[in-house]
RNA sequence: GUCCCCAUCGUCUAGCCUGGUCCAGGACACCGGCCUUUCACGCCGGCAACACCGGUUCAAAUCCGGUUGGGGACGCCA
C-alpha cells in the first residue's frame, strides 16, 4: 500500500478559525493514523486578499494545536511555473482554450441570470475560437458536454454530477496566475496526494477537479468531504455565532487538548467515548466514524472538556500553561514551585486558564479591597471575636496541616458554640477577599502562618473601622 | 431558481451498511438529591429524540420511494 499523504491547504486571507482547525485535524489525524505525512499548503493565489500575517498566525494555531506538519508549506505563490506548465499542457492537448471575453461584461450577465432563478453558466462563446494565449487572455477548462462525473466519497459515498451541470471554469486568469480549481489539483498531482480530506462545501468543486484529473491522465486521489460545522442557528459557522479564531481560544484559556478533542468529537466517534488523549485520537482515527451531517459548535461542551483537561494535567505541567495568565493579572514571574502548589486547590473549580488566574489571584495579591457583599454579610462585628480566636490559636500552632487545622476550626466552633461555616466564612473572606474559595484548609497552609495573621489582623482592624 | 449534500434527545452522538437483542444507549446542558467550612469536584437520580407520508417485510431508527425541513455550491474567490 503506498503512503497516506495529506494536505491542509488554507488561504491565508483570515485567522486560522475553528472550521479550518477542524479539517486540518482530520487530515493530520488521518495521516498520522497510517504513519503517513501531512503536508501543509498555502493557497495565496488571491493577491488581493492574502496576508504575510495570516500566513504566520496560521502556522501559530497550528503549532498551538500541536499538528505538526512534514512538508511545506507550499505556497502556491511560488510554484507559478509550475501551474503555467500544466496549463500549457491541457492547451495543447486540447482540454482548455484561451478566452478573452470581458469579465465584467461575464458578471452582468451572471447576476441577470441570478436574478431570473436561472443558474448562470459561460455561455462558451470562446470555446470553438482557437484564440492564442497573450495579455488580456484566460484560459478555460474545455468542460464534457455529456455524461456524468462521479466518486465514491470516503465520507458520503456515492456523488455524481452531470457534466452538462458544469461549465468550462477559468483556470488561468487573464494575469497568469492560476485559479483555485487548476492549481490545487495540480499541487496535489504533483505533491502526490492520496487523500483529499476538506469540508463538503467542497463537493460541488470535486467533479471539475476529477474532470481536469482525467484531462491529466491521472487517478484522482480518494476524496472525503467532512460535513461543516454550524453555528447554533445551523448557517455556516461564523463570529456572530461566538465562533473565534484558533489563537483566541489560547488567549481565553482553553487548553490545545480541549479543543483538539472537541474538533475530534464533531463528526467523529467511537462509541460512547468522549475522552480522547491525542495518541488515542491517532490509534482510533478513521473515516469510517466520520457522520454525515453537520454539527453545531457547542461551546459549553469545549468548556467541560477544558475543565476536565485542567483537572487532570499534572500540576507542574499546569503551573506553566497557567503562568502567562497569572501575568495578566498582575503577578510576574511567579515561584514555579509555588504555583504548582495552588493549582490542585484551583483545578476543580476552574473552567479556564482565565478564571483560574482569577481565582488564584489571593494567593499573591493582598485580598483587599474585599468582595463588598462579602465584607458586609461576614466581616461584622459579630465575627471579630471569631477572627480573633483563630489568629491566636493559629498563632500557636506548631505544624499547619489539613488535619491540625481541620482540628482547630471544629475546636473553635466547639468552644465559641457556633457552627463551623460561621467560622469559616469569615475566615475565608478575611483570606481570600472572597465569600467562595478553595478549602481553608489547604490554603491556610500555602499561605503561610505569618501571611495569614496578617490577613486576619487586617480583616479585624477593618471591621473597626467600618 | 438550478445542482449537490444532510435529517436520532436543546446540543455532540451510538445504533443504520450486515432489519428483530432499541417502548433507542452515552455525553454536554438543564432539573432534583447526596456529600460538604464556601464555591466547586464527585456520586446518585430525572427530563428529553428515531422529521413526515407511503412501500418492502412476520418484523424498520435500520432497506426503498416521495414530501417537508435544513445546509452548501453556483466567480478571471478559495
């Protein structure tokens, strides 16, 4: 069997969006499941539009997802002698023809039979006129007349199209610079492509990349359209429907694991699973699992694949994800050390990095100002004599430890003839700042015993103020 | 409009190819409860779907046809 070689091949006219995430997944899924290679492909024949930046910020994702690539990228900027070649060759072998027609007056006539419900087709005015190439002088596709093109798609199955519902596309524009329908084929004859994995918003293009295929003489790679992913209103996923470019999802915390198994999830599956590490996702990845109908973004349940990744990323490896997100809150260059020591009392309570750094926010920061309706319902009057007590008793207490400190709350509460949350709460928010926290119990001692009578002392000496 | 694709809980999906084990399973979300020093986590339970019509068959979520609905494509964009 030879190679699985596939491509991600996007036009670095935007940011790298969670569509384009997903079908590069796929594709290097695909190809990593059959120990294949992944090619990435730069598709920038749009000059108007293409952008250096967004070649870049593509490549950024895709390192932040971790799809690495093995070839490229290509730009098909640079392989323009190539695509002349090939073009030069259908011309000759009489599969495509030089047009000269006036592309605006080719737009009017298109919006016209828009407008009328008609579907608007070149009306092969230049097909039989046997022009030669020169400025001002496309090149067409010399499109059948008769008979049907079809494949059997890994994804959908069995597609055809009559070829009289195709026309005879440009492939080289009046320029010299090829179109999207001759160049990638030609990148992918010539980088020798086995699988053609991309979105079905491809389908329609398929049948006259086949055509130009055969025009080649060569067997058309196997072709496998994914179904799209919609917003909640079920229309092509887009920034109204919250849907962010990949690098955003980075800046909001999302783990590359989250998303990642997000992406593997729609329109994939393996039974009931719904965790998947990345080398399962490779073990288990197959065509044969990918549904046939769309799927809708979903961003609570990215968000509870996040919170599930961040509950069970080792600590250490988490302090570091977490660090950069501690600096936007004003702490740089933390204690590594220390940091690995506050994630497992954030862990569980944090759905991103984001709300994370945010809750770990007393842990460096003086909790004052306190949370205002925090203040008021527990640092009262009534709570400083509780306030006191614990400084003292914690004040004397030689090892600080879930279980002594455990014992000198309950022993406390037992004296001062209260329950324990109205202890605690106080406690918390004279820590913390916050009326919900992570355990007394094990931040007492992250905190410290010195930094903890300050805080006490602090929280007493603003009840008298107040 | 024309062509193409799609159709199971609100959402992601299993099951469909190889009809019966499915009065349809899992997960997210939601709603209860338990646990509990707060907030979470966790655990237990609940709600909730085979788009519709017809056909084939002893039997259909599963096969066939149609209807409806949704999506996509119709560029000298990709």
């Amino acid at each position: 069997m030879t190679q699985v070689r596939t491509r991600f091949s996007p036009s670095p006219t935007g940011a790298l969006h969670l569509g384009g995430a997903h079908t590069a997944l796929f594709n290097w899924l695909y190809a990593r499941h059959f120990g294949g290679v992944f090619i990435l492909r730069i598709e920038d024949t749009d000059r108007e539009r293409s952008q250096e930046k967004f070649v870049e910020e593509i490549q950024e994702s895709l390192r932040w997802l971790g799809l690495n690539w093995d070839e490229g990228p290509y730009r098909q900027s640079q392989r323009l002698d190539i695509y002349h070649e090939y073009v030069k060759r259908l011309l000759d072998s009489g599969h495509a023809y030089c047009c000269d027609c006036d592309p605006e007056d080719l737009e009017t006539r298109r919006q016209a039979a828009l407008a009328k419900g008609e579907k608007p087709r070149y009306n092969r005015r230049c097909r039989e006129r046997g022009l030669a190439p020169g400025p001002g002088t496309a090149v067409r596709f010399k499109t059948p007349e008769t008979g049907t093109t079809h494949w059997q798609d890994r994804i959908k199955g069995h597609i055809a199209f009559d070829n009289q519902e195709l026309d005879d596309l440009v492939i080289m524009r009046a320029d010299g610079i090829p179109t999207y329908n001759l160049a990638v084929v030609v990148d992918d004859i010539t980088m020798r492509v086995t699988h053609i994995i991309r979105g079905d918003d491809h389908i329609s293009n398929t049948p006259r990349q086949i055509l130009i295929y055969q025009a080649y003489g060569v067997d058309p790679p196997e072709f496998a359209h994914m179904p799209l992913m919609l917003g909640k209103d079920r229309t092509k996923l887009s920034k109204r429907h919250g849907a962010l470019p990949v690098l955003a999802y980075r800046e909001q915390g999302i783990l590359p694991q989250s998303l990642n198994n997000f992406l593997a999830r729609l329109g994939w599956s393996r039974g009931d699973q719904e965790i998947f590490s990345m080398a399962e996702l490779i073990e288990y990845f197959d065509l044969d699992h990918v549904g046939k109908s769309p799927g809708v973004f979903d961003q609570e349940k990215l968000l509870w694949l996040n919170s599930h990744y961040i509950k069970v990323t080792p600590p250490r490896e988490l302090a570091a994800l977490l660090t950069p997100f501690l600096a936007a809150i004003g702490v740089e260059n933390p204690d590594p050390d220390y940091v690995a020591r506050i994630v497992p009392t954030l862990n569980k309570r944090s759905k991103t990095l984001v709300e994370m750094a945010d809750a770990a926010r007393f842990y460096f920061l003086d909790p004052r100002p306190y949370d205002e309706k925090a203040a008021k319902k527990f640092l009262t009057p009534a709570s400083v004599p509780l306030l006191r007590e614990t400084a003292a008793r914690l004040s004397a207490l030689q090892e600080l430890s879930e279980e002594s400190l455990t014992d000198l709350l309950k022993d406390i509460c037992a004296d001062k003839g209260c329950k324990l949350v109205d202890l605690a709460q106080p406690v918390r928010v004279a820590l913390t700042g916050k009326s919900a926290s992570p355990s007394l119990t094990e931040l007492i001692p992250i905190l410290g015993k010195e930094e903890c009578l300050r805080r006490l002392n602090n929280a007493i000496n603003s009840v008298a103020e107040s």
